[in-house]
C-alpha cells in the first residue's frame, strides 16, 4: 500500500478517543510509546498478507481511524503468536492489543459471527468449553453451520485422509477436570466482551 495512512481518511471521519478506548484493554496501556520502528511488522508471519501491518495498525489506532481498524481483516489475520510483543522496544503488547481490537469489532457491529475468521474464534471456545481440548471434526462442523456449509464441501476429502492415517478423531474425548476448564474459558469470554 503506497498511500501514506493519514491520507487515507478525511479529518471529520476521525474519532479521537478511540486510542483511548483501546488503551483501557488489558496489554493497551502502553500503545502511545510507539516509535513507529516497524519491528512488530517485521517480525511478523502474518504481515504479508494483512491489509494493515500491525505497525500502520498502531498508527492508525493513535490516529482515531476506528472504523478502519475495527474493519481491516488484519486483526482476524493475527495468528496470537507472540512475536511482535517479545519483540518490541517499547514494550508495547501488541497481541494483546489485537485482541482487544477483535473483541471491540464484534462489540461494536463491526464484523459478524457469519464472517469465517470470527466464527472460527467461536468455534474454538466453544469446543474446547464443551470437551475441555480440541476436537477438529467438531471445531469444523461448528464453524460450518455458523457461516456457509458449502463452503467446506470440498474440505471433505482432505479430511476424510486425515482421519484414515489416524490424524484426527471422528468423536471428541473430553479430559478430566472438564469444569474447570470451562469456567476458565467462560472467565476468559466475559474479560474480552465486556
Ligand atoms: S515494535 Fe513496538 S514501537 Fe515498534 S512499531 Fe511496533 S509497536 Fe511500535
Ligand atoms: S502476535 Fe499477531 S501481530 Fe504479532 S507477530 Fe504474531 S501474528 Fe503478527
């Protein structure tokens, strides 16, 4: 993207306190001691393929550009891996700051639970809530019927390999303790949307 951010979006289309906003999240405290190094984007897997990296995602969280921000499909493209957190100068937690960019993008309408990346998220905490791990056959069926069935038509061969060489299983087996970890995944779901 060549265009310069700021010249992407007229002054009146800015809100102001939206930096604010983000900075009372959890890990957002320190998003103003940006240098704009771009160390975070560098050292980011995902960055290739985002609309935003995550350095022009900081400015533009500083620059009031929410709808831009909470629009972008860079934040569902954040893989929570770490990287630009450890990385950071300035010890700004950037993947804690995506976070908090997903939950307010679904808070505030700006994407729906029918959207494949926020329907997976879903989908994730619902199975790992129900089983107390990962199950994949019922992480894809969930996701599935949240969004477009067809979609994953053609999933289906692939899948049915990967159960026959024994990758995946057919039926979930819960572990123990499967209380605990629902209360802690619950716990979790009321941090983020609230
Ligand atoms: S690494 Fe940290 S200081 Fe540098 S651009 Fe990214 S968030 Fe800003
Ligand atoms: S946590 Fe997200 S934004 Fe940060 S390096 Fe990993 S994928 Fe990129």
């Amino acid at each position: 993207m060549s265009t310069s951010t700021l010249e992407l979006l007229p002054e009146e289309g800015l809100e102001p306190g939206f930096a604010a906003q983000v900075a009372s999240y959890p890990g957002g405290e320190k998003i103003r001691r940006c240098i704009q190094c771009g160390t975070c984007s560098g050292s980011c897997q995902m960055s290739a393929d985002m609309d935003y990296t995550p350095r022009r995602i900081l400015a533009m969280v500083r620059a009031g550009m929410k709808k831009e921000v909470l629009s972008s499909q860079a934040i569902w493209y954040c893989a929570a891996c770490y990287y630009c957190t450890a990385r950071c100068p300035m010890g700004i937690k950037l993947t804690e700051v995506m976070f908090a960019l997903k939950s307010l993008a679904l808070k505030e309408g700006y994407v729906s639970l029918k959207q494949h990346s926020p329907a997976f998220y879903k989908s994730f905490y619902e199975v790992v809530e129900r089983y107390g791990r990962m199950h994949e056959a019922s992480l894809i069926i969930g996701l599935a019927l949240k969004t477009n069935p067809l979609d994953f038509v053609g999933l289906a061969p692939f899948g049915l390999n990967m159960f026959r060489k024994g990758k995946i299983e057919i039926l979930p087996h819960g572990v123990k303790n499967r209380q605990e970890i629902k209360a802690l995944v619950q716990q979790v779901q009321r941090l983020e949307v609230r």
